[in-house]
C-alpha cells in the first residue's frame, strides 16, 4: 500500500508548529440537547418550542415525556398520543433525530494508510493539534523493533489516532445496531477522546522506558505509561485551556473527564464493598469499558490498531479483521452487566486474533536482537540519566527518571534523547556516548541461546542477578581455562509470552450468542472449537547474552551458558548440539527423541547427533 499522507486543506489561523493543516470551520454555541437522556419533562417541552413545535408541548407535558422517553417515540406513538396529521407527525419525528443524529458537525479528513480516508470530530482535532499530542510524533510505536525491522519506522501518534478512530467505528456500530443502549452524543466523544489519548503516556522508545529504564533507575517506583498518560491528559486539557471547547461540544465536566480518564486506566478510585468501582458512567454502561482498553477478555480496539498498523509495517501477514467484528458485536446482559459480545461462529477468529499477538510477539516485539538493542539503549540512559537536564515547572530541572514527576518536563521527552546523548561531547556522558555508538555501529552484545523451566517462575531481579553470577561459575571442564568471564559479561532477558491473560484462555471470558437468539450469552469452550488450538496459553523463555564479543570469549561463554542449563535443569538449547557437542549427552533427558514420532528420518538424524556428540566426548576425556 502506497504511503499516504493526510488530505491538506486550506490552512488559517496562527502558526505554532504544531498545527495540522485544516480547515477551520466554526463550532456552534453551547447546546443543552448533547445530554437529552437526562431531560425532564421541563427541557423536553423546552426543545419543542425551540424547534418551533410549541402547539404539541401541553401533549408532550400530559404524557410526561422525558428526554429517554424521546428515542422511542415512532409514528404510532405519536398518532396513539393524539397527533392526527401525518405531516405533523413527520415534522416531530425530524425535530427529534437531531438529537441523536452523529455527524452533527463538520469532520476534519485524515488519509492513513492502515484504515484509508477517516473522519475525526473537531474537538479530536483540537487535541491532537497540541505540543503534549504532537510529541507522539517522535516516540516510535515498536522502540528498538526498528534497527531490526527497517519498515517499523512508525510512532505512536499515528497509533492513537487509529485508535480514536476505530473507538468511534465500534461504538457508533453498537449505537446503530441497538438504540436501545441509548448511547448518547457525549458517550461517543468520550469513547473517542480516550482512544485518542490513551498513550500519550508513554517514554522513549515506548515499552523500553517503562518496561526496561525505569524499573532499573527507580526499582521502588510502580510508574506505569498508563499512570502518565492519565496525569499527561490532564496537562493537556489544562494547558491548552480546553474545558471550555470540551464545554462547547457538550461534554459535562468534570464526569466526562473522569470517564475518559477511567477508560484508560480502569478505576481512579477503588472503595472496599463497592460494587460498581466507575464514577465516569453508570453500570447500565458497562460495556463502553470495553472498548478501548477491555480489562475481561482483551479485545479491544487498541489491539486491533497495532496488530494492523504494525504488520503493515513489519511485513507481516496478520490473520484478523477488525472490520468483521464490527459487524457481528452486540451488547447482550451477562451476570445483570452488558457486555460486548460476538456470533458464535466468529469465536474461530478471534482465537486467530491472539495467534496474531503471539505471533506478532515471537517474530518481531521479543525479537532477540531487538531486545539486546533495547537492553544497550537503556544501559546508556541509565549512564546518562544523571546528567541529562530537562527543564520543568517554574524552572526546575528534571533528569531522564524523574521527568516522569513533571508532564511540563516530560512533554520533552520523547526519543531524541537517544541522538542527544549520541552527538554530546560532554566528558560526563562518554560512556553512554559509546554504548550508542556501538548500537549504530551494530557492535552488539551476541546471544548464547535460548531456554526455558519446566514450569513458569516468579523472577525478580535479584534472580536474575544471581544467574548472572552462577553463569559466570558454571565453567565446564572442557571449557577454556585461559578466559575469564564475571557476572557483568552476562545479561539474561526473561520474556514471557501469553494471549494477554497470563496462563488463562481469554475466549473463556467472552460470551456468544446465536443467531436464532441474539439476546442470549453463551460461553464457547475450547473443545468446541478444534483439537488444534494451544494446549497453554503462556510460556516463559530465558535469553542469555555476552557482552564480550571476541571470538575465544564467546565461545567460552557458550559452554558456560549449556553448562548452566544442565545445572539448573533447563530445556535444551536449540543450538546446544552444535556449540557444545561434548556437554549436551551428559542429560540423558537431552538425548531421548521425545517424539516418538513415525519420521524415520528425524529418529536417525538424532541417533546420529547423539552419535558425533558422544565420540567427541570420549575424545575429549582420552585426551
């Protein structure tokens, strides 16, 4: 697909360096009718006689109409209340749709190049056109994925609008295919505006700042992008002084504030015994928690961007349509709360929707390379961190950790930093200067391999230290007694790959329902699907690399590292045969073919491994 940029038009207005060429169309004043649900009886006759139809408000007043009775008026209804002329009736009937009608002010035009020509409501586009929005710009979507993969070269600003954008494709096709959720214009703005905004929280090179940096520079910190995000949107809305606009579009503050904030997040404020934990919307609501950030099964539409945008990007093929879903999800009641459900014969897909994760994992965010380009980059910022100024509130400087205290300082932040330190001649940032440049360079810690535990462990970081060291002991006899390795000259990456609930299936948290019953949830386990799907939903593997990368060091430390795997009773190591044929048969669980398997060509080339390997044990031993 050709690379797209996003439609100009007329450009006004004053220049910042932050503005998104548009056209700027004026917004109407205030309205009261973007809360209708909530009329009473006073503010329904007051809209009638607004709308020039005060003849009908003693009719209206009689019947005790209220703002949640109005979307369910109909022809019928409005005959039976006494409303004879069908002129008349049509003329109510037009009057009332402007209330729930969406496209009730001019969209600004986006072309991307993921879902094509995409309309955003004006308020969207006062946030993305301001400097805590456009910083996204420069913080790229998948970190250090990009020295590997040369197309993953997006960021994280494109994601959020793709994100807005689907927000509004769901909620608005929940709206169309269920009046009766009676989803209003203000829910719709927020669902959006929280899709939009819901990584602005995020550091240098995304998942390595938060995953990597900050819990080596501030271990005591619990500092997540999530919790930035939620103080970054608060900044923003402040900053930008835009509670009025939001106002002026019919947002009710600070309860919708507190509704996009928990949508993000989850719950600003838990109480002990309290039942429904949002204060945002109310539990006849439920289901539009779900949308952008679904804490019960994981589907929501941030996923389904990435999952895109990113095999687009990385040349990978993904095996899920978002757009399908669109078409088939409902709100049905479950447990006495409304959830977002599909048609059971779409359970097939969204079982490939978290093959696509996990492939997606595997292939290119746990690439092997990629994380030791990740671990190089925050090794120098943690060198750096002392020393980098970054200028905040009333002046006070801030370093890499601590900016995350201050959003004036943080809006700074992005992954410039990375050519800052690069391009420095400061003494005192030479040593994170040369790791950097040995990233650039391509002179990168190499890995010994690959391997994992029986079962999935709970690894602190004092573990992980405590490997490193036992990895430095581990030297076998065939060793080299010429090289010294120390704890420092290893680095091991604990990676843990699920569908996005741990150990747990998330299809057995999404609920079904049929065609012949569309309001009935049922529960689809996995034997009714196929034999073919996983067995276990999550797997933790253990990387170990050198920092050394001469050749008679690394070829020790990959003795080392099998030698540890026996040690610790670790699976084999895929490449364990060849860089250490003398140490794999001394496991003889590593020699059995646990197969069993009917290839007879498999079974001999492994008798035939185990076969070289013991002869060159037993050379090693005589000599």
């Amino acid at each position: 697909m050709e690379n797209r940029k996003r439609a100009f038009e007329a450009v006004s207005g004053p220049s910042d360096g932050f503005k998104t060429p548009e056209k700027r169309v004026s917004v109407a004043p205030p309205s009261a009718d973007s809360d209708y649900m909530q009329w009473g009886v006073d503010k329904t006759c007051h809209y009638l006689r607004k709308e020039g139809l005060q003849e009908w408000e003693n009719t209206f007043r009689e019947q005790g109409i209220t703002g949640v009775g109005l979307r369910y008026l109909e022809d019928a209804s409005l005959e039976k209340i006494g409303i004879q002329r069908l002129g008349d009736r049509l003329k109510i009937l037009h009057s009332l749709r402007k209330l729930w009608q969406i496209e009730d002010e001019p969209k600004k035009v986006f072309n991307d190049p993921i879902h094509g020509h995409l309309e955003l409501h004006p308020l969207l586009v006062r946030i993305i056109d301001t400097p805590q929005f456009q910083r996204l710009r420069n913080i790229k979507q998948l970190g250090g994925a990009y020295y590997v993969f040369p197309g993953a070269s997006h960021n994280r600003f494109e994601h959020s609008i793709g994100v807005g954008y689907l927000a509004g494709q769901l909620v608005q096709a929940l709206n169309a295919r269920q009046p009766d959720l009676l989803i209003s214009r203000r829910d719709i703005l927020c669902v959006q505006i929280a899709g939009l905004c819901h990584d602005l929280g995020h550091g240098p090179f995304s998942h390595m700042f938060d995953g990597m940096f900050i819990p080596k520079a501030r271990p005591e910190s619990k500092w997540k992008h999530e919790t930035a995000s939620l103080k970054m949107f608060d900044y923003l809305v402040d900053d930008n002084n835009l509670k009025p606009v939001m106002e002026q579009h019919g947002l009710v503050l600070p309860d919708d504030l507190d509704f996009i904030k928990e949508q993000i997040a989850g719950p600003l404020e838990i109480n002990k015994g309290q039942k429904w934990p949002y204060k945002g919307r109310l539990e006849d609501k439920s289901f539009l928690y779900e949308i952008v950030a679904n804490k019960m099964t994981g589907i929501d539409v941030d996923k389904w961007d990435y999952f895109s945008r990113d095999c687009h990007h990385l040349g990978i093929q993904s095996n899920f349509d978002h757009r399908r879903f669109l078409k088939f999800a409902r709100v049905c009641e479950v447990n006495g709360k409304k959830m977002i459900c599909s048609r059971d014969k779409e359970v097939g897909d969204l079982y490939d929707m978290f093959h696509t994760r996990n492939c997606l994992h595997r292939r290119a965010y746990q690439h092997k390379v990629g994380n030791i380009i990740e671990t190089m980059i925050t090794e120098a910022f943690l060198k750096a961190d002392p020393h980098i100024q970054i200028e905040g509130t009333e002046g006070k400087m801030f370093t890499l950790s601590t900016a995350i205290d201050d959003m004036p300082a943080y809006t700074k932040l992005t992954d410039h930093v990375f050519e800052q330190i690069l391009h420095s001649s400061s003494p005192e940032l030479a040593e994170a200067r040369q790791m950097l440049h040995n990233v650039v360079r391509r002179r990168l810690y190499k890995c010994l391999g690959q391997t994992h535990a029986d079962k999935p462990m709970n690894v602190t970081p004092t573990i992980v230290q405590s490997w490193e060291a036992e990895l430095a002991r581990s030297s076998p006899q065939s060793g080299h007694q010429d090289v010294s390795l120390q704890p420092e000259d290893f680095v091991v990456n604990v990676i843990c790959m699920d569908y996005g609930m741990k150990e747990k299936n998330p299809i057995n948290k999404m609920r079904f329902y049929c065609k012949d019953d569309p309001t009935t949830p049922i529960q689809i386990r996995k034997n009714q699907v196929s034999k073919l799907l996983p067995e276990q939903f999550a797997e933790q593997l253990i990387r170990v690399f050198c920092k050394k990368t001469d050749k008679k060091s690394l070829e020790a430390a990959k003795k080392h590292f099998v030698q540890w795997c026996i040690d610790k009773n670790f699976s084999k190591p895929q490449n364990g045969d060849v860089i250490a044929p003398e140490l794999t048969p001394l496991k003889a669980s590593w020699t059995i073919d646990n197969e069993g398997d009917e290839d007879g060509g498999s079974k001999g080339a492994n008798s035939s491994r185990v076969n070289r390997a013991e002869k060159s044990r037993q050379k090693l031993f005589l000599s």
